[in-house]
C-alpha cells in the first residue's frame, strides 16, 4: 500500500526497489506479479543484468525454461561484459539451456585459442554460422595472421583480391603468413598489394602459374620475408629469380620447383648473406632438352647456404664453375642432373641426392676430405657396383653414421656387393634402406637381422626373395622393423604376406 502511494506522487522506483519487491511477490507466490516487476526492471534499465536475473529465475518457477533461456540470452546480449554479474548471467543461461552458443558462454581469449587451432578454412566458414559469430571472430586479429588460402582451390570458388584485401584488414596489419595456390585477382597487383600491406610478412608460398614475374613487383615491399616457395606450376626464369633475392635479402628460405633459364645472366652485386635453403629446380618437357645451368657462384654468393637442389639441369662443363667443394653445403640434391663428371663435394656435406643422374663419371679415388653421409640417394646408377661405392663411401667415415641408403634400379649391385656391405658394417646403422630391383635373394635376406639392428623401414621390391627370406626377416627383426615392401616379388605367396603382418606393422603386397 505504502509503495502504490509513493509512486502516485510521481516517484519512479528504482531497479533495485522494484528488485525488493518482485522478490516479496514471488515469496508470496504472486509470480504474474513478481514477473511483471521484473519486466519493468528490464524496461527502466536494459543494461542492468538484475531485471534478467530475477525475470528468468521466476519463469523457470513457472516452468517456462525455454523462456527463461531467451530471457538469460537476451540479457547476454545487452549487458556489458565488464559487469560483476555478467558471469553469474552466463552460469544461469547454460544451467537453464539445453543448447547454448560456446561464442557466448566462453571467455574471449579461450574462444581465441580455439579458434586458433582449427584450420583456416574453418575460420572462414564460421563467419556464416551467425552474425554473433561474425562480429567475433573477425574482431579477433591473431586469427587473420596466418591466411591459409590453399583449400579455395575449386574454380567456382576463386580467391578475389577483395577477399584477401578483406583477410589482411582483419589482422589490423599483422598477417606474418601467406599461402595462395588459385586466386581470381590480377596477379601484377595483387602480390604487391599484400607485400606493401603486410609488412610483417616472413612466410609466402604460391602455386598458381600467374604469378612467377608478378613477384618482381612485390619483392621491395617484403623487407621481412624470410620464406619463398614457388610451386612447380608457378613457372619463373632465373633471371627473376636473382632479381627477387637481390631485393629480399631477408630470405632465408627460397624454393623455387620450376625454373627456366633464357639468355644469359650477370652476377649478383650483392651476396645472399642470409639464405641458408635454396631449390632451383627445372622442369624438363619431353621434348625439350635440359636446359644448362650457368655459372653462379654458389660459395662466394651463398656463405650461408646449407641445402642446395638442383634438379633436372646440364650441369657446366667444368665441375669448377659449380663450388660446391668450397661451400659449407649439409644437403645437396642433384637428382635428375647431366654431368659429365662426378661433383666436388664439400667434408661438412651429409645428405646427397644423385638419383637418375645421367652420364655421371664415378671415383677413381676417395676424397680427402671425404664428407661423411648420413643420407646417401643413388637410385638407377646402372653401372654402380660394390667397388665404385666403397669408394664414394670412403671406407671409414661414414660407418656408423649412414641412416639412409637408396639404391634402386642399381642393376650392378649384386648379391654378392650386397653381402660385402653387410660383412663389411657399411649398413650396420641404417634405418632406411631401399634395394629395389638389386640381387636380393634368401641368403642376403637372412643375412640382414644379425648385422642391421636399427633398420625400421626396408623395399625389397621386385627382388628374387621367397617365403623363406620374408620369414627370416619378420621374426629376426621384429619389433624394430615397422615398414617392409615386398612389390612385385613374385616369389613370395600369400601366406609368407600374412605372416610378416604378424610382427611388422605395414606390409606391402602388390603382385
């Protein structure tokens, strides 16, 4: 009575005191009263979490959860997050709710940390999940650092540069990272576009077939990238590819997978002090000649450089143009080069990849200084045998560190060469070892598990193996062999297959 002739005298009363009372009504077991005061402190201030509160507790009194629900999920909407109640409103909205949006229930930095570890195609198509989601993620500029557009490559669903443009200006100038294979844009532009706009770009890979001289434009502005990858559809000549390494000195990565050379090139007048991985691989047609490789300099240019690809080249005819024995070169990758000489290579050098080399000279003599291999690729040497690869092998340094040896389609190396290497420790250490079309035979096979302790993967493919040799090497290098490869090795029936699956995890059979 008192309160009705307070208010006929003009007096608003507060939130709080309309609080006071829609709690004495629903005491009462008025709740139609007690929710109407509720609804009017929701009225009198939109941005006070206790007209919520109260309105939703009573309607659940009233077992109306699902209004109760969207009584709470409005009051989430209107609330500021900075309000001491503002959590009690959340507990309250995913107590009452059976299904409830985590974007509004979690806080800000959790969502941030979710988001960041789904893929970046996740990202995108959740901004059509709702407007709520929308306004979130975009305003979260950590997300938009990384723009992993390799997944839009369906070409009713091209990139468009204003997509792009609309990615970057998400990150608030933060993008570090780009990867773009299809995009719809004109390419002369758009890379520079992002260069000058993301100026804290270290990470660029591309695979579309428009944008290798484009890149010219853009690399002044990537005064911070440290990678390049050009995929081997994005074809670029290799005068582009000096002029983008004398304008990004940064680089400490640079591959390059299909690289033509037209016309003669000048030398560099500045040294890549930075670049320590480069591939400069060409891509020879079949009816194109491999093209020759000039001279670059590599040690003088490239006192950093520690892996080096040069595949499918004609290589100079004087192996003294190359430098590769002065480098401080780790990893080298000659795979597909003609040669009419066998490369200098440098002590420090402990991977080399001289598969499919064409009309490569061996050694006469050992190297001294002999580098000592960790990972050795022959594959289809014809004429590579036991001798000319004690030889390469020098003897003594490389026993005991050879992980990786790779001898496919080396039609010389016989049983017998076979079995000196395994007398002689030369594959004690081995982890891999790929001996496709060789002369392995049972007895080479029953050799193995006494002397190869570590070997974990093994392709015996095409060899003149039986059951009996498939036996030998499930039960004596079992649990250490995860991987053996038993292609085309007609000797072997179904039944030495299925109990090699016993013990060694993966098996390979195909007949």
């Amino acid at each position: 009575m008192l309160f009705q002739l307070i208010c006929r005298d003009g007096w608003e009363p507060s939130v709080d005191l309309l609080d006071n009372r829609a709690a004495t009504h629903e005491k009462l077991g008025n709740l139609v009263l007690a929710l109407r005061d509720g609804k009017k402190m929701i009225d009198r201030e939109g941005s006070n979490p206790k007209g919520y509160l109260r309105a939703g507790k009573i309607l659940v009194r009233m077992e109306k959860s699902d209004l109760a629900t969207k009584m709470y999920s409005l009051g989430l909407s209107n609330v500021p997050k900075e309000d001491p109640h503002y959590d009690l409103l959340k507990r309250v909205y995913v107590k009452t709710s059976k299904s409830f949006d985590p974007m509004t229930i979690l806080p800000l930095e959790l969502v941030e940390d979710i988001l960041s570890l789904v893929g970046f195609k996740a990202i995108v198509q959740s901004l059509r999940v709702s407007h709520q989601w929308n306004k979130i993620i975009t305003s979260l500029p950590s997300l938009w650092r990384d723009l992993d557009l390799t997944d839009f490559q369906l070409k009713k669903r091209l990139i468009s540069k204003l997509s792009i443009q609309s990615c970057i200006k998400r990150s608030q100038g933060t993008t570090r990272s780009v990867k773009l294979h299809h995009a719809n844009f004109n390419w002369s532009n758009g890379l520079a576009y992002i260069a000058a706009n993301c100026r804290n770009l270290s990470y660029l890979e591309i695979g579309c077939e428009k944008a290798g001289s484009s890149l010219i434009k853009a690399a002044p502005y990537a005064k911070n990238l440290q990678t390049l990858i050009l995929h081997i559809d994005c074809e670029i000549t290799l005068t582009a590819v000096m002029e983008i390494l004398d304008a990004c000195l940064s680089l400490s990565v640079a591959e390059f997978y299909n690289v033509r050379h037209k016309g003669e090139i000048s030398e560099s007048p500045h040294p890549w002090q930075a670049l320590k991985t480069l591939v400069l691989n060409h891509v020879c047609l079949r009816w194109e000649e491999p093209q020759k490789l000039s001279t670059l300099l590599w040690a003088s240019k490239l006192p950093s450089l520690r892996y080096l690809s040069l595949q499918g080249w004609t290589m100079p005819d004087d192996k003294k143009d190359l430098g590769f024995g002065d480098s401080k070169l780790e990893r080298l990758s000659l795979r597909g080069v003609t040669m009419n000489y066998f490369p200098g290579l440098p002590p420090s050098l402990a991977h080399l990849d001289l598969g499919l080399t064409h009309r490569c000279v061996y050694l006469k003599d050992p190297m001294d200084p002999a580098p000592t291999f960790e990972s050795l690729v022959l594959d289809s040497h014809f004429h590579l045998d036991y001798e000319k690869l004690v030889i390469l092998l020098n003897d003594s340094p490389t026993k005991g560190v050879l992980k990786k040896l790779s001898l496919s389609h080396c039609f010389k190396m016989d049983k017998q060469g076979l079995m000196h290497l395994l007398e002689n420790g030369y594959l004690d250490t081995l982890v891999y070892l790929n001996i496709v079309a060789c002369g392995v035979d049972d007895e080479v096979a029953e050799a193995m598990p006494g002397r190869m302790e570590f070997l974990e993967d093994l392709n015996l493919s095409n060899s003149r193996i039986s059951g009996v040799g498939v036996k030998a090497l499930a039960v004596g290098m079992a649990p250490r062999l995860k991987k053996l490869n038993l292609s085309e090795c007609n000797q072997v029936l179904p039944d030495a297959v299925d109990l090699a699956r016993k013990f060694i995890p993966t098996v390979i059979s195909r007949f």
